[in-house]
C-alpha cells in the first residue's frame, strides 16, 4: 500500500510505515486507542487519519433514492432484470431475475427445475430489448451430467418460443458457443471454479449469468448431524464469494436446491415456506436462507379443480411456480408448463 | 477558526515571525499547510507540524465550548430529561399495532434492532420506515430525511417508490377529510419524488466498507442535518464469514455499537438495525436465536423479533427499556407495513390516528 499518494501529514505517514501497516483494513480494524499506542500519535490525528482512510474508500459512493429510481442505463439500473422468456413467468416476477443477488430455485425432483435454467441459459443472450443481457452464461453441475440433448432441442425452438423476437436476431445467436459447461463434485472443486474460473469469465463479460445446480448435491454426503458447524462456515464463504461477485459484475445468481421433509410444523414454519399443502421445506437450513435475495419454488400439484379446462388442455404436466420470498414481490404463485420449446407459463 | 494568531499559545519568537510573514488568522495557518509553512517562516517541518497541531487543538477547543459541547460534561435533572423524551418524536411504523407496543413508534435517539428468518419482513419494515420519517409534522411525523446502508443489495427501489406512493395517498386522504389549510400546504412539498431525493442510499459491499461509512457518517449527519434516521440493513451479513479470529469481529462490533449510540445522540436520530437468525442446539432441540452472538445482544437498546406463526406474521418485543414484551400480529400489502385488520374508524377519528404529538395536547386541554 502506497501512503504517499494519500492526503496524510508526513509524521502519520512516517509513523504507518514504520508501524507495518500495509492495507486500508489493517488500519480499520484496530481501534483508536490501538492506532494511537501503535503509532505514537495524539488522538487528533488518528481521527484525521481514519477520516482520511474511510474517505479514500468511500469517495462518491452516495446515491439518493430518486437517482435509483430514474437511472436507465443498462448496465447499472435496477429496473433491468433478466426475463424468464415467458411474459406470464415475467409477469409474477415483476420483470425476470434480478441482477444483483443470489436468487434460489427449489423444488422436489422433476418439477422443472433444470427446465427453467436451461431456458434461462438461452435468454440471457438475447439483447436488452428483449430481456436479455446480450452475454453467455456458465452452468455449473455438482451431480448430474448436462442435459446436452435438451439444451440442443431448446435451442432448434427458440423461434418458437421467443414469437415476439425477429428471426433473424434469433438466427444471429449462437447459442451452444456462449454457454459454458462447469463439473464440480465436491467443494474444493467448487471452490476453485468459483474464485478462479468463474472470476476470469466474468471479469472477461463473456457470462452474465450463473446456474449452479445444485448446491445441496455438495453437501449431503459430506456432511453429518456432528459438523453442522463445518457445514454453515463452508456455506456462508460460498454465499459470499458468490455474493460479491454477482455484486461486482451484476451478474444473476441461479442456485438450484433440493428439498427436504418438514418433519415437524415449526420447522416448516422456521423456512416460511407458505407453499399450501406443502410439507416440504428447501434444503440446507437458515444458514443459506440468509445468503438469498429471492426464493422461488417449483412443484407439481395435482390438477386445480376449479378449471377443468386447463385439465384437459395439459393433462398431467401442470406445475407451479411460487415466490416464497422477495423483497420486492408479494407471496404468489402461477402455473406453467413444459412444452418441446421450453417453459411455458399459463394465464 | 476566526482566531487571531498572536492569541494562540506558542512561543513568542515563533509568533512574532508568523506576524512579519503576514499570517493574521488561525485559518490561514491552516490553509498554507505544513510544507508551505517552513517555507515561509524558516523553521523546520516538525516545527511547522507541530504548530499546526497547537493550532487545530485550539481552534477544535473553541468549537466544542460554543457548541456546548459533545466533548463537554453537561449536568441535567432527570426531569428535564422526562421532559425531554417525552417531547421526542417518534417514527411511526403505520401499523399501529406495533407502534403501540413501542410506546409510540421507532424511538429517536435509540438503536433498535430488528432480527428475523429471511423474508419475514425486516427490509420492508426498513423501507417504510425511511418512508415514514419524512411524514409533515402536522401529520404527526418527524419531517426528517433517512440515510439508509445496505449490506446485502436488497433495497428495491422499486418498492420504496410503491410505499411512498401508498403514504403519500394516506396523507391526502387525511387532508381532504380534515381540510385544515396547513395539511393541504405540506401536501405540496411532500410527493414521490421528493421522499425519494430524501433517501441517502450507500452500498457497502464488506466490513471494511461498512466500517468506514460509519466513520464517515457523523461528517455527513451534520452537513445534512434533517436526518433522524440511520438504516443498517443488516448488520449481520458482512460479519458472518471472513472471520477465523471471532474475538476481532467482537471489537468491531462492540466499536461499531458505540459510535452508532454517539451518532444516535448527537444527532437525534434513530438508528435502525436489521440482524438475521442462527440456529442454537440445545440439549433436546434446537432454537433460532439472533445471530452475532450474546454481546452483540447488548448493543441495541430496543429489540424486536418478527416470526412466523402458521402463515401469520408476528412481532415480538424482546427487549425494552420502558415497554413491557408483547407480541401482535402485522401485515405486509402492497402498500408496505400495515395491522391486520384496519382499524374499523369512520373518516373524523382515522385523522387523529397518526397525529400521537396532538394527542397530549387535548387531553391536557380536557383536564
């Protein structure tokens, strides 16, 4: 760390190197009474210096509300989101995935999980106007192998699932190319794929999304009732890591997770998961409920009753998407399907 | 920083050469800095530093005696401090419910800390909040601005803007009921896009810019003195990993406590935390308990813990200095945080609702 280039006195200067302070961090995590019996200073001067220190940090980092709120640019508005590909699945989300966060998709096998996120691997490359963030996305598989032959019948039906995009932008699309296909089984894999490939994708822009499927694979066969404690820690680093680097390249998170039985109603209850009827809660606890931004929960349902229509229509492969929780969306849900083309939300 | 150099306690040959230079002022010492200082008087740069020192020492002792002094000891009875309190606003959070159980509202010049599961509604009461602080005075508000630091990038501008609008429209429902002329005028300052200027938004992305920010902020609470809310949403987030040595994060925390109590009562705010839960196993079950440990428990004078119950949310008061602990039951609409069932009130008594400061007043008017 250079303190010259800082607007300090040369006597705290002088004082910092010789005290071997080397970063910015060192300086705030000692307490004033620390830095002054360290560097032999008075306590006027220990103020400037952490004044000075935060200032350097935290230079023009104020933004009101209203700037939030009129901003449009593209890459730095909240008001983009990326679309789901559907208008009804967009719909219940206000728009589509947000862009800064770790948003959660669980749900008991086949319910459609790997559907949505295939689908989302393709949307993400179309332009802004049509919802898309106009970069590849990386898939990272923790247990099964990638869908490969879906992913190629997806893409041979984007026509026909995307009828509001011109077809020659979709032909212009090369979709397998920008689709990055990630192994990890275990968590020292994981861990390297998070710090080192996927920061080099990102930081490249090549990606601006990432599907993880799924985060409990890792951990149900490594972990017993005595490590919870292991378990958490290893959690909460992989939800922060995860965490800035969807903070510093805007890029969606898209974790995928399993489910668990609720065995008891307060547990059920501990996960707020208000899906009716349901006794299953996500799996790996509170601890990774509080990395997410947003929940959502997948599922399929018997056939409503009250609309024998829709029963007819699609017998069988109804399913329901629900938002449990999101700081910007009411609890609720709607139903889709899986079509050839992808997922389909129905009105 | 007006003050004349041949009144500052240094050495008369040093004042002396200060005068023939032609420094008159306190303020001019402080300008030229040191290197410019040894350059003019020709004395050495740890003389003109420690020249500096004297005079910043003495200007910031001038500083504190006129402002009657935050470093100063100030002796008061505890009835002017009843008094005291008792005149202080508070933020009100539109579910009555709650402010009932809070003996009014958020309470200026207090921390409250607010823990629960993920997706209870702690940002949401935050957002309203921030909205609620800039309600007019003669609504019953503070007419203060909110500062809000988000550590997990879950402040959606999008849904402030749908609770400013909701408040905004209570407001001129209240003013049309009541048509008194300064209602109306306040109406006029008070719009969508004018709540939503009055939020000052920081995102801090780890501790070390969080830490900082605090350390900023009494600098910036006194350039923009309207104020009367700090939002840390939430306090947990950035220090909950990155963390082998836990007795470190203790004294960040504890520190950060302290400065958020000075911040509190220097500038007559309200701090407002958000804490997420843990799991504690005890010996036949396990319990969810606030995260950050039992000291942390210590730092908020006002804790509240919101749950669920079935598919009902519920706020417990958990810890109170002067309210005893009860639980209600709140609702989060469209519109942000409100009771559960509205009041049932015809249109004349809905006005008196959120007016708690005309409250006393009336009832000292009857006796």
């Amino acid at each position: 760390m250079d303190w010259d280039q800082f607007d300090l006195n040369p006597k705290t200067i002088a004082a910092l190197k010789k005290a071997d302070i080397k970063s910015v961090r060192e300086v705030l995590n000692l307490s004033g009474a620390d830095l002054q019996r360290l560097m032999k200073l008075s306590s006027a001067d220990i103020q400037c210096l952490l004044k000075t220190v935060s200032l350097t940090l935290r230079r023009n980092s104020m933004l009101t509300a209203l700037q939030l709120y009129q901003d449009k640019d593209h890459f730095t508005s909240q008001h983009q989101k990326l679309s789901l590909g559907c208008s009804v699945l967009d719909n219940l989300l206000k728009g589509g995935i947000p862009l800064v966060g770790i948003t959660e998709l669980a749900g008991e096998s086949s319910a459609g999980k790997t559907q949505i996120s295939l689908q989302l691997c393709l949307c993400v490359q179309y332009p802004y106007k049509y919802g898309g963030l106009e970069s590849g996305a990386v898939y990272i598989c923790t247990e099964d192998v990638f869908p490969s032959k879906r992913l190629q019948q997806l893409i041979d039906q984007q026509h026909k699932l995307r009828a509001d995009v011109p077809a020659e932008i979709i032909r212009k699309i090369r979709f397998g190319n920008s689709i990055f296909v990630e192994q990890a089984a275990d968590l020292d894999t994981f861990q390297q794929c998070i710090t080192r490939r996927l920061s080099l994708l990102l930081a490249r822009g090549m990606v601006r999304l990432v599907v993880i499927d799924s985060m409990a694979a890792l951990f149900r066969c490594e972990f017993g009732p005595a490590q919870s404690a292991l378990k958490a820690r290893y959690l909460q680093t992989f939800g922060a890591q995860l965490h800035s680097l969807s903070t510093r390249f805007r890029t969606p998170i898209m974790c995928i997770n399993q489910v668990t039985d609720a065995v008891s109603e307060s547990e059920a209850a501990q996960c707020s998961c208000r899906v009716e009827g349901s006794r299953v809660t996500p799996a790996l606890g509170i601890t990774w409920s509080n990395q997410l931004l947003m929940r959502l929960m997948v599922s399929r349902v018997p056939l409503p009753r009250h609309s024998p229509g829709a029963a007819s229509h699609c017998a069988g492969s109804m399913r329901t998407l629900h938002v449990v929780f999101a700081p910007h969306l009411p609890p609720s849900f709607c139903y889709y399907t899986v079509q050839l083309e992808g997922v389909k939300g129905i009105k | 920083m007006q003050r004349e150099v041949g009144t500052l306690p240094l050495a008369p040959a040093l004042r002396a050469r200060l005068a023939a230079a032609g420094f008159q002022t306190a303020q001019e010492l402080l300008d030229t800095g040191p290197c410019g200082l040894s350059k003019e008087i020709g004395i050495s740069r740890e003389e003109a530093l420690e020249v500096l020192q004297v005079v910043r020492q003495e200007c910031h002792g001038d500083a504190a005696r006129t402002a009657g002094g935050s470093g100063a000891t100030r002796k008061c009875t505890a009835l002017e401090l009843l008094e005291e309190e008792q005149s202080q606003g508070f933020i009100i959070t539109f579910c009555s419910a709650l402010d009932n159980i809070l003996g009014g509202g958020v309470q200026l010049t207090k921390i409250t800390e607010i823990c629960g599961a993920p997706g209870v509604g702690k940002t949401q009461l935050c957002m309203q909040l921030a909205v609620d602080v800039q309600i007019p005075e003669c609504f019953g508000g503070v007419a203060g601005e909110a500062v809000f630091i988000d550590t997990e990038g879950s402040f959606m501008v999008d849904r402030v803007a749908d609770i400013a609008a909701a408040c905004v429209q209570h407001c001129h429902l209240i003013a049309e009921a009541q048509q008194e002329e300064d209602l109306r005028k306040a109406l006029e300052t008070f719009s969508l896009e004018n709540i939503l200027s009055h939020i000052y938004y920081f995102r801090c992305r780890d501790y070390t810019e969080l830490l900082a920010q605090v350390y900023l902020l009494p600098e910036f609470l006194s350039e923009h003195s309207k104020v009367r809310l700090v939002v840390i949403d939430g306090i947990a987030f950035p220090f909950r990993h990155d963390f082998e040595d836990l007795s470190l994060r203790t004294r960040l925390l504890n520190g950060l406590a302290q400065q958020l109590i000075i911040i509190a009562n220097d500038h007559k705010s309200a701090v407002v935390l958000t804490n997420q839960m843990t799991t504690r196993i005890g010996q036949s079950q396990s319990t969810l308990v606030p995260a950050l440990g039992e000291s942390w428990g210590h730092a908020a004078t006002v804790r509240l813990i919101f749950h669920w119950d079935n598919s009902q949310r519920l706020a417990t008061l958990y810890k109170s200095p002067s309210q005893k602990e009860s639980t209600i039951a709140y609702h989060i609409t469209s519109h942000g945080f409100r009771d559960v069932q509205p009041p049932a009130v015809t249109h004349s008594t809905e006005g008196t609702e959120p007016n708690p400061r005309k409250r006393p007043r009336t009832e000292e008017e009857k006796q």
